[in-house]
C-alpha cells in the first residue's frame, strides 16, 4: 500500500472504536511500530501552544518508530556519527508519518495538528511544544524508566516518538504500571552519572551538560546520546 493510499482508507461516519482500529491500521502501514491514543484534557494544560490551539484538542495520536539496532550496537560510551544520521532520519520519517496521518484525519472533516518529533521551544528548559513521551505514556505505550525515557514492554527505550493532536473522536488507551522491576542496565552506563536507583532522583542538568560536551566535542551536531538508550531493550526485549 503507498502512503496515498494509507491515507484514504478510514470510511467517515464511524464510532470511536471503529476510528481507533482503522487509523492504527493507517499508521502501521505507514511504517509505524507503535499506536496509541491518549486523553489529553489534563495534560493539555502543559503543552506550549496558544491557549485556542490547546483547548481544541482533547485526543493525541503517539505514534513510535522502533531504532536499528545495529546502528545502537555501534555505540560504547559516547553517541557516534552512524547514530547521529539515524537519529535524524528516523525525526524525518516520524514528521511525514504524523502530517499523513494528520492529513487523513482532516479528510475526514476534523481538526489535526501534528507536532515535530524534535524541535525545541525552550533552550534553556529543553522543552517543547509537547512532550512526547509524556503522551506515548498516557497513550500506554509504556512507562518512564530510570532513564527518563519512555520505555516500551517490546522495544525498551529503543523507539522514538511523535504526536498528532486532534478532536476526532477516538477510543484512548490507558497507562501501563512500571515495568522497569530491578533493572538498572541505564544506571550502569550513563556516561553523566545522571541516572540513579529512583526515577524521581534523575539529573537533568548533569545529562544536558554531558550532551553539551559532546557537542562541543564536535562528536555529533546536535545534543544526543544514545548509551542509555541501547542499554535498554525492555523486559520483553
């Protein structure tokens, strides 16, 4: 199936269930490894968009693409250029991937708005216009590990995510419970030291700072790191 043909496929007129099934199926076709659909309403209240464009939506879409493995494999204690380019290429098949779906949703006569999988708004907080994990969570494509990541029951951390926000009514899918048990694999090789026995005890200004370094290294072009990232492959994984 191409992606014009994807995008044509979710019949108008339908229920909440029928919209959740048709739309994954749009997006698995697509390329996607991960679906969710998550309520919003609260969350809302954090995204940085102009309050009219927040309040429109009370659905988010988080779709996850699963990383290479053999391109996480090559890293040891610091990114590499081979997962850089990856890193970039997979934001760019998550971008098209959320503005054909967005785009099929407003064939349908609804409103949605997708959100790029890597732009920062706030330098100095490294926030966005929308936390994707925080939606891929509440969409219960897993859970946030020691490593602040979003981890996934089959993929770990090993996925990236995007969002599209929308008001078409859709069945939404709930959290899933912590499922990290004793695994401290992040723990062990963050290069930062950021990553400590509780969740909550995670350092960000000491991550950043790390991934400031390797940048100013002229490692990679952009603030990245991926050693934690390979060092998880889930309970399932």
């Amino acid at each position: 199936m191409t992606e014009e043909q994807a995008a044509d496929t979710i019949p108008t007129g339908m229920d909440t269930a029928a919209n959740y099934r048709e739309l994954k199926a749009v997006a698995l076709e697509l390329g996607f490894d991960l679906f969710g659909v998550a309520d919003v309403v609260e969350l809302r209240r954090g995204f940085d968009l102009a309050p009219k464009t927040r309040e429109r939506f009370d659905r988010a879409v988080s779709l996850g693409k699963r990383l290479n493995d053999a391109v996480l494999d090559d890293i040891v204690d610091r990114p590499t250029p081979i997962y850089f380019h990856h890193y970039r290429q997979v934001n760019a098949f998550l971008d098209r991937g959320a503005l054909l779906v967005a785009d099929r949703i407003q064939r349908l006569g609804h409103a949605a708005l997708p959100i790029a999988a890597s732009q920062i708004i706030d330098w100095e907080k490294q926030t966005a216009h929308v936390s994707h994990k925080h939606v891929g969570a509440a969409a219960g494509l897993g859970w946030f590990g020691r490593n602040n990541l979003l981890v996934n029951p089959q993929y770990g951390a090993r996925v990236r995510l995007v969002t599209v926000l929308t008001d078409l009514a859709l069945d939404v899918d709930g959290p899933l419970a912590d499922g990290c048990g004793s695994c401290q694999a992040c723990l062990r090789v963050c290069p930062a030291g950021a990553i400590k026995a509780r969740r909550e005890d995670f350092d960000h200004l000491a991550c950043f700072e790390t991934l400031k370094d390797f940048q100013r290294r002229r490692i990679v072009g952009q603030f990245i790191c991926g050693v934690c990232v390979k060092a998880c492959r889930g309970p399932k994984g």
